[in-house]
C-alpha cells in the first residue's frame, strides 16, 4: 500500500526533501536531493478542486455545477489554493509601481496619468 508523501517534517513542520529514489521493479536506488512540486503541499480536498478545474477548462460556471457550490466558494477555494502555492492573488486595480515609472519616463503618459494610477492601488 502506497501512502501519500508529507511534504512537511512532523517534528518542526519545515519543508522535507526527497533523498531517495527507488524502483520496486529493478531495484535501481538514486540518492540525491530532490524537490517536491508546490502541487505536492496542496490537501486531497484542493488536489481534486484543481483537477476539477482543469477538467472544466478554468470555466467557474462548470466547476460550480460540477462540485455543486456557489461561485463566491469557487473563488475562495482558487484563493486559498493560490495563497497554498505561495503566490499573492492580484486585486483587479493592483498598479505595477515599476509599469507607471518605466511608462512615465518613456513619456507614454504625464505625470499627473502617473499619480491618478498610483493612487488606483
């Protein structure tokens, strides 16, 4: 019987890593150190919502008949599976501070453009 592989160590719950490798059909053993996937940290629970997902093209209608919940639990569960993964989710008028300067600069838009964006975030 094949268990799932904690990615976490139970004793002081930092990220574990993959020192060996071994096939059970030739018994070929690799010793290395290996990284798991940020896929890998994710529950059972958010693993079948990404498959689930996927399988529904990113379509938030689909996944929402498929699993039966509403879209504001669909955009919940993306949210927690994203911040699970380690990134940020950008809000809609998040500005790019780098984006305006560069723009400014380029004289693609005035200051005053600048300062309006800026004050957006």
């Amino acid at each position: 019987m094949a268990y799932k592989v904690i990615t976490n160590c139970p004793v002081c719950n930092d990220k574990l890593k993959i020192t060996k490798l071994h096939c059970s059909h030739c018994h070929t053993t690799i010793e290395n150190e290996f990284e798991f996937s940020k896929l890998a940290s994710l529950s059972q629970e958010q693993l079948h919502f990404v498959e689930v997902f996927l399988l529904c093209r990113g379509n938030i209608k689909d996944v929402e008949k498929e699993l039966g919940i509403s879209y504001p639990t669909v955009r919940g569960k993306l949210a927690d599976i994203i911040s699970s993964l380690g990134y940020e989710e950008k809000k809609k008028n998040e500005v790019d501070e780098k984006k305006v300067v560069t723009m400014l600069e380029n004289g693609e838009i005035t200051p005053e453009e600048a300062i309006k964006l800026l004050k957006e975030e």
